[in-house]
C-alpha cells in the first residue's frame, strides 16, 4: 500500500470537514466549517490543477465569509444603534 502523499491527505481533510460542517445545527458553526472544507477543497484544487475545483470551492467560501460577516456585524449592532 501506497503511503498518501500531502495533496490527498488536503482533499481528504477537505472532505471531512465538508461532511462535518453538514451536521452542524448552529449556522455560525456550519459556516465556519464549512468556509475550512472550501478552502482546503480550493487548495486541492489547484495542486491538481482542477480548475473548477478550485474555482466553485472559492466561491464558496467567499459566500461563507460573506455571510459570517454578516452575521458578526448583526450581532454586534444593538437595538440602540439601529
């Protein structure tokens, strides 16, 4: 048996965390999980130049911290400064 090399071991850590961040009941949490998965999946991506790998994990994540940021923001903001 082969021993992995470091580009497996990223996509399978991506996948993990994907499938992880699936299971999750609080969103922050699935979005920040997620936002890992993506990154590591975008990562994978390019090392084995699969571009549209690469490019929808990306995307993804860009979402992902659109929407935590989002998130924080409507968090931090008091009825009083509304």
């Amino acid at each position: 048996m082969e021993a992995l090399n470091m580009v497996e071991v990223i996509g399978y850590l991506a996948s993990v965390m994907v499938a992880i961040s699936l299971m999750m009941k609080d969103i922050v949490k699935l979005r920040s999980l997620n936002f890992i998965g993506c990154a590591l999946f975008s990562a994978y991506g390019v090392a084995i130049e699969a571009w549209p790998v690469a490019g929808m994990n990306a995307f993804i994540a860009c979402i992902n911290v659109y929407y935590l940021v989002k998130m924080y923001r409507a968090k931090t903001l008091t009825p009083a400064q509304a």
